[in-house]
C-alpha cells in the first residue's frame, strides 16, 4: 500500500484562529456541520435531477412536437453523461481540488436547468439533460471531500448520509416533481433544479473549505476519450436495446464496438505514467469485490424501482394494478428515502463498531430481506410501502458501506477516482437492471379488462432478478477482505 500523503485538515486541525477548548470545539462542530449539510443538499440536487422528467415523460412527445424515440435521448443523454462524467470528475479532483471540480459541475447543472427551462424543441432538451447528468459527479465527489475535513469520528455517518443521497433525492424528488408538472407548466420543474444548483454552488463556496491534498500528474486526455466512447457505446446499446430489438444492428454494434474501445482504454491505461483510472489499484482484492457488490446492489436497487411505482399506478382492471395517480404513487415511495437518511447515524455507529464489510453484508441481506417480502407483500398500497422502506434501510447501509470500502483500500491522493469508479459501478448496475427489467416486462405484456399491461407472473419474474442480485451482493460482500493492520478501523481512521 502507498504511503499516504500528509494532509492538512482546517476543520481538524489546532486551532489556528487562537480558540482553544470547548469554544473552538464548537466551532469546528458547527464547521463540521455546515460542510455535511451543504454536501448532502448538493447530492440531493443531484439525484433529484435524475428523475426530474418520470412525472412528463409520457407527455413529452405530445409537448415538444415529436416522436417518443426522440424524446427517449432525453433520459439517454442523461444515464450516458452521469457514467461518462463521474469517474472523469473523481480523477479531476484530485488532481485540481474536489471542491473546485464540484462547484464547476453545480454551475454545469445550474446550466443545463437553466437551458432545459427555457427549452421548446427535443434538441435543445437533450443537450441540457446531458449538462444536467454532468453533475452526478458531485456525489462521490462530496464523500472525498468529507474524506479530507471532517474528524474522524463522524466520517462513517458522514459518508453514509452523502451516500444516502444517491436514492433520497430521487424518493423526495419524484412527488415534488409531479406536484410541479400537474399544477405549474413543466418548464417550471427545471427553475426549481436551477434554483437547487444555484444554491448548493453558493453553500460550496461558503461553507466547503478547499482540500490541500493534491494529485500531481498530467490529465489522461487519451483516457478520458477511450473513457466516454467506450461507456457511451455500451450504454446506449444496453438503454435502447430494449426499444431498437437486441439483435438490431445499431445495438450490436454499439455494444461490440463499445466494449472493444474499453478492452483497447484498458491496456492503454496500464502504460501511461499518470492514469484517468488506476487499474492495478482497481484489481485489487477489497476494490475489484467491492465494484462487484456495486454493481449487484445497483441492479438491486433498480428493479424495484421498475416495478413499485407500475404496481401502485396500472389500473386496477389489469389485475394487479393498484390505480393510484403518479402523485398518490410517489408519495407511497418517498417514505423510502426518509428511510435511506435514518440510517446515516446507524452505519456510521455499524461501521466504527464491526467495519464496513460487515455493515454492506447486513446492508445486502436487508435488501434480500425485502425483496422476499415483496414477493408476497404487493397486493395493498401500505404493503408495498412496508416493502420499499425496508428496501431504503438496506440500500442505505449498502451505500454507506462502499467508499468505506473504497477508502481502506485506496491512498488518500486516489481518493476521487476511486470514488468516482465506484460510483460509475453502480450506475452500471442500474443500467442493466433497466434494460434486463424493461425486456422482461415487455415479454409478460397481457390484455386484461381492456386495459394491456404487464404481468404478475412478470413482475414477480422482475422481484426474483433483484432477490437474486442481492444475494450475489451478500456472497461477494463476505469475501471482502478485511483491512490490514495498517488499515485496522477502517475509513473512520483515515482522516
């Protein structure tokens, strides 16, 4: 393991300004705080954009003027830009400064909101959706910056409420959104993410102090340019495969050519003196199992996320449908991310306690747990309710868990692209559960009642795929392995 650099920490440091005692004590915890608070709301802004458009996007067609396959490269554009800009953004920061690079991508979704606002046309639409997915990289961006100022008692539970964030802005932000778009005109939704930006960009710059951590080296311009063509081939293949037909040429070709670029950005990265994305360090034991668990609890995550919200609002003559209105419907979701933010304090208490390992397998298992539930538990709106909270509790630990992880196994300068890497994993997770979900889903089409719709038989299908993930998430989370004794206490110890 690499030394890991001497790090000055304003926050944790003496006490500089001439304070001492419980006076400076307490002004470094409200510091302390007003860091944890501006980079949750950030994270919050963040994914709150990703489902900004699920209330209108039946609606799209008809309000810009054009087809549906069109209007689909407005989600698209969005997945594609997150994935590409996430692990680009966490090598970028600590290369200049995480905060820098996050207030720049703030200002890019302030950009995009701002665009998408005054927008009337697809094109338009998609190009400020793909500035919007830019700031995804503000999430694991925002947990190294808590990886550099925050003391270390309180960095589990700090990690734990950003990461939280990764499903607590969608949850909340979904019956916002719908509320928005039923009584204001959808431009309206992208004023208020403007709005969010605008204000998460000020906080960083008042509140976040700038790491003096840094990362000397070259920017791996042919890294990041084998990076994006090779994402940007499989994601598009895996997100319009189901749309375009798996066998379609457009599809193949994407996927093939995509996954041919990133064999040849690997090999590439191997011989570079200064990487986008350490692969030696990324093969390791405790990095390569945890990206792996990424990816099995994305998918997790993800095909509940498919299937919830169609149950409460298919019409009740299909069957199985619920026929509640999207706004009724999200309000039964959101309890989930409430659920995420609760455990915050309990994975960081887990984490100090038993370590990271331990509380992303009791994170896995909760997540099996609910989905066994919901197998049989999906009939009435207060049961998948029950369900989708016990859902937020795993997911929650789960995500708190990984840059643990990631930290304990990574040197401090590595920090955001590790972070960053992680994060495009579980993307990646939740990429495949979309895709393989919709195919299913599509399959188990019926008419029942008059009213077309899926399946029980294929919704169940789709509850079995995420009970499956998340059992591979617990096997591969038990063979973590666990810190060395120059790692003992994990991230908790890093600061």
């Amino acid at each position: 393991m690499s030394q890991t650099p001497t790090r000055e920490i304003p926050l944790d440091a003496a006490d500089s300004d001439g304070t001492h005692g419980a006076e400076g004590a307490g002004a470094r915890q409200r510091g302390s705080r007003s860091i944890l608070a501006v980079l949750a709301f950030a994270g919050l802004g963040a994914s709150f954009m990703q489902t900004i458009l699920i209330p209108i996007q039946g609606e799209l067609p008809k309000l810009l003027n054009t087809t549906s396959d069109n209007t689909a490269w407005a989600i698209t554009a969005t997945l594609v830009a997150a994935a590409v800009c996430t692990p680009v953004a966490g090598r970028l920061g600590d290369m200049f400064g995480k905060r820098r690079i996050a207030m720049a991508l703030l200002l890019l979704q302030a950009l995009g909101a701002i665009l998408a606002a005054l927008s009337n046309d697809v094109v338009t639409l998609i190009a400020a959706r793909a500035l919007q997915g830019m700031a995804a990289g503000v999430i694991p961006l925002g947990i190294s910056i808590l990886r550099d100022v925050l003391p270390p008692r309180k960095l589990g539970s700090g990690i734990a409420l950003v990461s939280a964030t990764l499903g607590v802005g969608g949850a909340l932000g979904l019956p916002l959104s719908a509320v928005v778009a039923e009584k204001l005109d959808w431009h309206a939704l992208f004023w208020v993410a403007a709005a969010i930006a605008v204000l998460a960009f000020v906080g960083c710059a008042l509140f976040v102090p700038s790491s003096t951590l840094r990362t000397p080296g070259r920017v791996d311009v042919v890294g990041i340019i084998g990076l994006s063509l090779g994402l940007v081939g499989v994601l598009v293949a895996v997100s319009r495969g189901g749309e375009w037909g798996w066998g379609d040429a457009r599809t193949l070709t994407l996927l093939v050519g995509g996954l041919v670029v990133l064999s040849v950005w690997g090999v590439i990265e191997l011989r570079v003196q200064d990487p986008l994305v350490d692969l030696r360090v990324s093969a390791r034991g405790p990095v390569l199992l945890t990206n792996l668990a990424s990816v099995a609890m994305g998918f997790a995550l993800f095909a509940s996320s498919v299937v919830l919200p169609q149950l409460l609002v298919l019409p009740r003559a299909t069957g199985i449908g619920l026929g509640l209105t999207l706004t009724v419907a999200a309000l039964v979701l959101a309890p989930s991310g409430l659920a995420m933010m609760a455990m915050s304090p309990v994975a960081g208490r887990i984490e100090r306690r038993w370590g990271a390992k331990t509380l992303l397998v009791i994170g896995a298992v909760v997540l099996a747990l609910a989905y066994g539930l919901a197998l049989v538990l999906h009939a009435e709106a207060w049961q998948i309710l029950a369900v989708n909270v016990v859902l937020g509790i795993g997911v929650g630990l789960g995500y708190a868990a990984m840059p643990a992880l990631i930290m304990q196994a990574v040197p401090a300068r590595e920090t955001g692209a590790a972070t960053g890497l992680n994060a495009l994993m579980r993307s990646l997770g939740t990429s495949i559960a979309a895709a393989v979900a919709g195919a299913v889903l599509a399959q188990s089409v019926t008419t029942a009642g008059g009213v077309a719709g899926p399946s029980e038989g294929g919704f169940l299908l789709t509850l079995t795929l995420g009970l499956g993930a998340a059992v591979v998430c617990v096997i591969v989370a038990a063979f973590i392995p666990r810190p060395g004794p120059d790692q003992e206490g994990g991230a908790t110890q890093l600061a």
